[in-house]
C-alpha cells in the first residue's frame, strides 16, 4: 500500500497541474468564445427588441400620415368647394351697382353710395363701402340678408337705423358701412411674399 500511495503522490502534482490545465483550459474558452457569444446574443435580442420597438413606431406615424393627410385632402376638398373668390377692388363700380341694384330690390332708396379708402391686409384688402337712405326697417332687414347671401365677400361694420321702431313698416333713415373683401392687389401680393 505504501507503494501505491507513493505513486499517488508522486502523481498528485500531476494530477493538480492537469485539473488546473483543465480549469484554464475552461476559464479560456468560456472568455475567448462562450462569453462573447452569450454578450452578442443578449446584445442581438436588445437590438431586435429596439427594432422591434422602432417598427411599432414607425407603424404608427405612418398611420397617423395617413390620417392627417386624409383630413388635409378633405379640408382643401371643402375649402374648394366653399372658397369664396375675392374679386379685384378695380370692380368697385360694378360692386355699387350690385348693391344699389339690390337694394331697391328691397324697397330701399339710396340717397348715397362711395367707397372708402383701400386697407392693405396681409392676404387680402378691404374697400369700405358707405350707403345712405331710407326704408322701412323691415326691408332694410331683408336688404342686408340678401346681401349677405348675395355677397359672400362683403361684411358689414356698422348698421345705423334711425326710426319709429313701435311702426316697423314707417320710414326710417339709414346707414351702412360695408367691408368688401378685395383680392390683394399686386404690390401688396409681392409685399407678402418678400
């Protein structure tokens, strides 16, 4: 027995030296190949979880593109539709005609109709237009709702009534300040854009 547990010491270095061999040998491979594989699989399943993210959003914007340029299409559709075109304010003698012609349509007499002066806007100018007269309340009533359904481009700024109001259907003075709303006018429309 003394022999063989000679020879197991004597092999004990060996045995000690072929265990820690086998130990580097594990401890090499696990840093040189297995870890590194193990960093790159986490690090490929992080980056598919980011792509996988950035594919859900980039779904979502488009639908949301979708959407907004479906409602864009369906607003310039109405605003054509609905677009009311500004006429030149060179028209200014054809417009008081229209107006006078509406207004004794609407058994009002006109002592008065001028145009103010032009006010450059940004987009558009507005021509006032003053209108004197008399009439009865009523048609002066009827007058301006006609003309606001006649003239979409043409607002009113001060209505002046001056009357009996216990007899509606009795004379009464008027006066109008209308804002026509005029297309730009060159200088102004290079204006806008410089």
């Amino acid at each position: 027995m003394t022999r063989i547990h000679a020879m197991l010491q004597s092999a004990w270095p060996l045995h000690a030296a072929g265990a820690l061999l086998c130990l580097a040998l594990a401890a090499g491979a696990y840093f040189l190949g297995l870890r590194p594989l193990i960093d790159r699989s986490r690090t490929a399943a992080r980056q598919q979880a980011q792509v996988q993210a950035l594919r859900g959003q980039s779904n979502e914007m488009k639908k949301r593109s979708t959407e907004i340029q479906a409602r864009h299409l369906q607003v310039q559709k109405s605003l054509a539709e609905t677009a009311i075109r500004l006429q030149p304010a060179s028209r200014i003698n054809r417009r008081l005609a229209e107006l006078t012609q509406l207004a004794i349509q609407h058994q009002l007499k006109v002592d008065e109709i001028q145009p103010g002066k032009v006010r450059n806007l940004s987009r558009h100018e507005v021509m006032p237009i003053q209108i004197r007269g008399n009439g009865s309340y009523v048609a002066c009533v009827h007058f301006l709702h006609a003309m606001r359904t006649s003239f979409p481009d043409t607002g009113t700024s001060l209505i002046d009534l001056k009357g009996a109001p216990d007899r509606p259907a009795a004379a009464s003075t008027f006066e109008f300040q209308l804002d026509w709303y005029t297309a730009p006018s060159l200088a102004t429309a290079q204006q806008v854009w410089e």
